[in-house]
C-alpha cells in the first residue's frame, strides 16, 4: 500500500508538445500592453517638449521685450541729439556729427562764422578792425561809438551765442568811443 499512495504524489507530468515550463520559448506578444507603453511613453516626450519649447517661448518674449526697451531707449537718445526728425540711419548721421564736430576742432575758429556771431547783435555803433585766428583761440579788435553800459549789453548778447565764447581783453575809452579788443574761443 505505501508504494503506490507514493508513486501517485511524486512529480507531475512531464512536458509535452502543449504544456510550457517557465524556461521555454520567447514571452508571448501582447499587442495592448504594448501599446499602453507606447503611449504612457509618447505622452511623456510630449510634456517634455512642451515644457522645453514652453520655456524657450518665456525667454524670447523676456529678450524680445528688452530689445523693444533698448530700441525705445535709443531712439529717444538719437532724438534728444539729432531733433526730432532723425531719418533713416540716424547712427550715419551722429557719425557725420562728430566728424564735423572733430574737424572743427582740427581746423580751428572759422572766420566767418567768428564775424557772424559778432555782427548778428551788432548795431551801426560797431566797427571791426582786425580778426586774429591762431588755432582755438583768437582776438578781435575794433572800436565802438557809444558808452561803455551799450557795450556791456551788446557784450551780454554775445555771451548768448552757442558756439563761440567771446570775453574783454582790454577797453580803452576814446572821445566819443571806445576801443575793444576781445578774446573768442570755441565752447
């Protein structure tokens, strides 16, 4: 009796053409699974990249918005120096500025801007005698037919121009007169 209550119990069958232990073959395809990870997969590239495109559209309205500043910014520069019609290319024309600007100052005092400013507050009582121009610095002589208050306001005047600073150097009172001699330089 033990025999055969023993045989029964022992093992279990062995494997077969239709029965499958756990070490056989390839795993078998499961087309839904795989699409569940295909998709779980898919939805997380996307966020990925929406957040990066997300956060590359933030910063190209930030610099976009600092460009319109600094473009607003500059044209109040150029507008404030060049008036307010500054054209086209308003860096050309602050670049041909200063290049008069410079060769003004290369050149020195032009003399006939020197007897424009003189003669744009000048009355009939004026008389220029002489103009000496070395450089940045000259002299102006001449006489004056009125008393030394008339000169004084006409000197004032002059103290007005924009690009010339003229002072007294010497007066000397003449009958019915004076005699000037003023120094001019550039502002």
């Amino acid at each position: 009796m033990t025999t055969s209550s023993t045989a029964n119990t022992s093992t279990k069958p062995a494997a077969s053409g239709t029965g499958r232990s756990a070490g056989s073959g390839p795993p078998k395809f499961r087309s839904g699974k795989a699409s569940r990870r295909f998709l779980r997969n898919l939805v997380w590239v996307l966020v990925i990249g929406g957040l990066f495109l997300g956060g590359q559209g933030v910063r190209y309205y930030l610099h976009y918005r600092q460009l319109q500043t600094i473009r607003a910014e500059t044209e109040k520069l150029y507008r404030s120096v060049l008036g307010p019609d500054i054209g086209g290319s308003p860096f050309g024309r602050l670049q041909f500025e200063h290049g008069k600007l410079l060769a003004s100052k290369r050149i020195g005092l032009d003399p006939l801007s020197v007897l424009a400013a003189l003669s744009r507050y000048a009355s009939e009582d004026l008389r220029v005698d002489g103009v000496s121009l070395s450089g940045t610095q000259g002299r102006v002589r001449g006489h004056f037919n009125g008393d030394e208050a008339e000169f004084m306001r006409y000197m004032g005047k002059l103290s007005d121009d924009d690009r010339y600073l003229f002072s007294v150097y010497k007066i000397d009172e003449l009958g019915g007169g004076m005699s000037f001699s003023l120094s001019v330089e550039p502002k």
